[in-house]
C-alpha cells in the first residue's frame, strides 16, 4: 500500500479546506459534486455557498421553483445539470422521505447522477469501497502506471475503475478518492506538472520515461458547431421590453433570451433589418442599431455562438411587455445577462 499510504501523507498536508469536506451529509456532497463537473473548485465554491444558504436541506431544494434554481445556476453553465439536481431533490425529497440511497447501486438510478457522481456519493458518505474516476484520476494513473489507453474510449473508465480499487485500502476508500482526485488537481495537472517536488518522482512511471507531456492519452476531438444568434433588444417608450422563455431541447433549455433571428452564418446590418421589419410588421418600429460594435463570441462545449445584439426601438408600448428593472429577476444565460449588466438594459 506504500502509493495510498503515500498519497495519504501527501493529501493531509495539502488538502485544501473545503466545505463539503467536513460531513458525511450526502445532500452538500451531493450538491458539490453535481456544480463542479466541468467547473474549477474557484468558481463553483461561491455557487455551492448560495445554494446551502438559500436551500439549507434537500427538503428546501425540492420544494423550489425551478426558476429560482436556474437563477441561482446562472453562470455554471450545462443548465441541465440544475434542472436535474431540482428533479432528484424532489424525489429524494417526496418519494424517498428525504433519505439519499446509501449505496452506488441505488444512487446511480437517480437522475443527473452518473457513474461517477454515485460513486463519489457512496464513497464520501455512506464509506463505499467504489473508486472515483474523474479528469484527475485519469491523468494521475495514467502518468504513474504508464498507460496508454485512450481515456475518451468506451473501455477506459472500466479500466481505470480496475487499477484505482486495486489501489484503493478496503478500510478508507473516502479519503482515497478525496485524496487522488486533490493530487491531480493540484500536483499532478495537465500542464507543466510540479514534478521536480513530487512525492512519486522516482516511482512515476511516465516521468522516468520522459512521457508525462503525452499522458493521458485522449484522440477523440470534440467537433464545434457554429450557431450565429443576433438578438432583438426591443424598447418602448414605457422602457418595457421582450423576453422568451426557451422551451425547446438544447443549450439553455427553460432559460430566458430576447428575441432572436438565428443564422446559419453571419448577416449585414441591413439583413438584420430587413428580417426584423419584416417579421415584426406589427410593431411601429422607431430605429434599430447595434449596440456591441464587435461581435461577442461565446465558446459552449460543443458550439461556439457568435452574437449580436440590436436595439430596437418602438414607437408603442409592449403589450405585457416587461419592465427593465424585472429582467434582473429572470434567469438568462451568462451572455446575455453579462451583457444586460454592461448596457445597463
């Protein structure tokens, strides 16, 4: 056991001092899991401490509006996993009398939490003998074992399940996982690793064969879409404009935006304009300008969205229009909100 006793050693001196680390409450673990796939602890720490403030207990959670959850959300980004988590509190909440499942098996039937969420879960607060896999784990055995299996394929997160619960001591595996996901995320990173003061520098085995650059091993590349969204900032003389809900399935599903003219590349201004009198014919229409001179690019995952956004100014009040002051109640996509916070809309 001399790599977890090491590791061990290492990780109670440099741990660091995070909230959801203190309990064996699985609702905070749980909530911290959920907010920091695909997120740094940096960010998502300040989003964990609104929700406990505001949802103290699953219970408070569950009985939300999803509107609230998708406010508080805004800025994490993948707003499905909110939409998700608000879902699973409601049934732990209602169905489950409040109790989380205290085992991988039963956890891993709940929606929004994946085979690695479960296991983190089953691990931390029930003492589950079932490894973690996340990025951090990939790259830490990857680089000290010398394996060269793509961590994107089908077959790798088995695998790796594999060496990490050889590894793992059957009498902690809590602080295992806690420990070798802390040592990839502070020591061993994926660029410019600290290797020089590395406890497993003389057992590394991709450091003594000068590998530790091509570890992990990842061929998939993620193909990006292009989507071009020119945004319609309607303003009456009330100071009242338009937001929609997106009701469809996709990026920002529930989520609110101004109205769009979507494209399937970038338009002039005066195509812009031409669409908006032509699809707005019911509107006394005052000006249209443009209020960001450059255009904002915004990089998801999967698509990289170029954007726009029009002022449009009315000659009549909105019927059922909203009032400017209320947007900030609404919860937006981080753009757009951004952007309503830099013009002051």
């Amino acid at each position: 056991m001399d790599f977890s006793n090491s590791l061990f050693s290492w990780y109670l001196q440099n741990k660091r001092d995070l909230p959801w680390r203190n309990t064996a409450n699985p609702y905070p673990i749980w909530l911290s899991e959920i907010m920091l796939q695909q997120t740094k602890v940096a960010q998502g720490l300040p989003y964990f401490l609104s929700f406990i403030k505001k949802f103290p207990t699953i219970l408070h959670l569950a009985q939300a509006d999803e509107e609230q959850v998708l406010k508080l959300w805004q800025g994490l980004g993948y707003y499905s996993r909110a939409r998700n988590m608000h879902k699973t509190a409601q049934t732990i909440a209602f169905e489950l009398n409040g109790e989380f499942p205290d085992n991988y098996k039963d956890l891993i039937k709940l929606k929004g939490i994946g085979e690695y969420t479960a296991a983190a879960i089953a691990s931390f607060a029930f003492n589950e003998v079932v490894p973690v896999v996340d990025g951090n784990v990939f790259r830490v055995l990857s680089r000290y074992l010398d394996i060269e299996t793509d961590i994107a394929s089908g077959a790798a997160k088995k695998e790796f399940s594999a060496l990490a619960k050889e590894l793992m001591p059957r009498d902690n595996p809590a602080l295992f996982n806690q420990a070798i996901m802390e040592f990839g995320a502070l020591q061993c990173v994926p660029k410019n690793p600290h290797c020089n003061n590395c406890l497993f520098n003389t057992s590394c085995a991709a450091l003594q064969k000068k590998k530790v650059g091509e570890l992990p091993v990842k061929l998939k590349k993620t193909k990006v879409t292009n989507r071009y969204f020119n945004y319609l900032v309607f303003l009456d003389p009330a100071n009242k404009t338009i937001i929609n809900k997106r009701t469809e399935k996709g990026i920002w599903h529930n989520l609110y935006e101004f109205p769009v003219i979507e494209a399937d590349g970038e338009l002039d201004f005066e195509t812009v304009s031409q669409k908006i009198s032509n699809n707005f014919s019911n509107f006394s229409l005052d000006s249209i300008s443009v209020f960001n001179q450059s255009q904002i690019i915004h990089k998801l995952s999967h698509q990289k969205l170029h954007i726009n956004f029009y002022r449009v100014t009315l000659n009549e009040n909105i019927l059922n229009g909203i009032s400017l002051d209320d947007l900030k109640n609404y919860p937006f996509p981080i753009v757009i909100f951004n952007f309503i916070e830099k013009y002051s809309i």
